[in-house]
C-alpha cells in the first residue's frame, strides 16, 4: 500500500501491470495460486501453461481497449459492433 492512503483512495493508475522479468513471474505465481488453485510445487504442466496464459492474456488486454471501445462509438452513441435497434 501507499504510505498515507487508504486502500479506497487507490484506482487503477496505480496498479499497473509490468513488463518485466520479475513482474511478469509475480504475476504468473499469483494466477497459479489464486485462478488455478494450486501450490506451484503440486501443479502440472497444464496448470503452468494456464497460469502464464491468464497473465499474458492480462497483459494483453489493457492499455488501448477502453480507448478503442471509446473510439469505435458512432455519433449516435452506440458501439459501431452493436446490432441496430429496430
């Protein structure tokens, strides 16, 4: 936690998902843990493999989807993928 704050005063700017090595790992570890429910030293190779891909997944799903969700409004304010209201 930050000093000086409270948990209610943190929001997603302050949690970023990093790119290295070692981030990376931490992630992987805690989806091994607590998505896939195993200790590290009991899980199969599969569980490894789903692990990595939940954080690599995590990884590559943030930094520019709000952005093209927001940019792929039309003016009328429905989303251009959305089926037309009849």
């Amino acid at each position: 936690m930050l000093p000086g704050r409270q948990a209610k005063d943190i929001n997603a700017d302050d949690v970023a998902l990093g790119s290295d090595a070692a981030a990376i790992r931490r992630s992987f570890v805690e989806k091994l843990f607590f998505e896939v429910a195993k200790f590290p030293g009991v899980a199969t190779r599969n569980d490894h493999y789903l692990a990595l891909a939940r954080a690599v997944r995590d990884r590559s799903s943030t930094g520019g989807s709000a952005r093209r969700a927001l940019s792929s409004r039309s003016s009328t304010g429905r989303s251009s993928t959305s089926p037309p209201s009849t």
